[in-house]
C-alpha cells in the first residue's frame, strides 16, 4: 500500500497569510504512460463531507477559488492557501488515486492565528 | 444537481449485518465508477471499496474483503454496501463518493453514521 504523510499535522496562520501543506508519498504517484500525478487534495469543514480542491496535483476544481494551488511531483507534494480567508478553516487531506487501495493522509488542521 | 443521500445506517450489534444506500440524481449514474469511503470517529479518512460504471469491477480494502460487498442497480440509480461480520472499528460514518474515471472524488454525499455495539 502506498503511504501518504502530511505536514504538519496542524497549522495556524494569520488572515490574509499564506499556509502551505505537504504530503510526501511512500512510492511516487506519477504515471510514466501519460505524466501525471495521481494526487487530490480535499477540504473538509467540521460536521461536512470532504469537498474536492485539486487533482492530477495541480489543477484546480472548478469553482475553487484560485487562492488554492497545488504544486509537486513524484512523491512530493504541496497544498498553498495565498491569503488565508476566516472560510479556509478546515482539515485538509491528500489522497493516491495511483493504485489501490486509494489512501490518504492523515490530514492536516488549518485554524486562524 | 447532483445529489449522493446515503441511508441504511444505525446501531448494530458485533457480528451483525447492515445494508447501506447511496441514491443518486443530477448525473448519469451509470457512466460513473462509485466508491465508499468511510471515516472512524475523529478519524481521518479510509478508502473502503469500489464498483466500476457497469458493475463488471470491484476492489476492496483488506479490511473488509470478504465481510462487505458493493454493488449497484444502474436502473435504480443505487449504490449498495452490503456489511457482514461487523466489528466495533468498523463504526465510523460512511461516505459514498462519485469517482471521476477510476481516479478522485469529484462529488461526496452527506455520509451516514454505522456504530457497531454491544
């Protein structure tokens, strides 16, 4: 099974900073046969399901505001907020759709400073 | 729109069964890979099992192999999670999710709460 790990396990930054995720996998994600990265990241608020914000790595669901992005390749991984909004408060997952079983990290907490 | 409204969920005793459903709308549900994904008190989330657009492929986490089936009626427009053998960590709430090929979760339900307990 791949292993997805995320860093930090919780994070707080100041409105209108920017917050960056990481999430390394235990064997790299990426296809040879058509060069993309099999990675999503999801959004969770409390008491809701996980919403989609990104996947192939980098390319951004639609609706999503654009202050998300999502960067890397191979095993490594990054999740950036910009300009922290008081609405981005939520946990955040990485996810391998490479091969299953599909596994995720163990989500990092983005709280307010 | 488009709507995944699990139920089937509640109380069950170690060892007992439950079924869970997932009806969908608001898209051609036979087109689309499913999946559920489940999520332990407190916990992070666990990928449990999928079923391909026709139902002709399924995987499940080792898990609950050979405990819970999935399965689908693209007439219905249903998912299903057939779980036997139920053991107290499989309480968690169970998310059904629409999978954009084979690949992410572009669409989630509500998700529905199973607790298995004595």
């Amino acid at each position: 099974d791949i292993v997805m790990t995320q860093s930090p396990d919780s994070l707080a930054v100041s409105l209108g900073e920017r917050a960056t995720i990481n999430c390394k996998s235990s064997q790299s994600v990426l296809s040879s046969s058509n060069n993309k990265n099999y990675l999503a990241w999801y959004q969770q608020k409390p008491g809701q399901p996980p919403k989609l914000l990104i996947y192939w790595a980098s390319t951004r669901e639609s609706g999503v505001p654009d202050r998300f992005s999502g960067s890397g390749s191979g095993t490594d991984f990054t999740l950036t907020v910009s300009s922290l909004q008081a609405d981005d408060v939520a946990v955040y997952y990485c996810q391998q759709y490479y091969s299953t079983p599909f596994t995720f990290g163990q989500g990092t907490k983005l709280e307010i400073k | 729109e488009v709507q995944l409204v699990e139920s089937g969920g509640g109380l069950v005793q170690p060892g007992g069964s439950l079924r869970l459903s997932c009806a969908a709308s608001g898209f051609s549900f036979s087109d689309y890979w499913m999946h559920w994904v489940r999520q332990g008190p407190g916990k992070g989330l666990v990928w449990v099992s999928r079923i391909k657009s026709d139902g002709s492929t399924t995987t499940y986490a080792d898990s609950v192999r050979g405990r819970f089936t999935i399965s689908r009626d693209n007439a219905e427009n249903t998912l299903y999670l057939q779980m036997n053998s139920l053991r107290a960590e499989d309480t968690a709430v169970y998310y059904c999710a629409r999978g954009f090929g084979s690949h992410y979760f572009d669409f989630w339900g509500q998700g529905i709460l199973v607790t298995v307990s004595s």
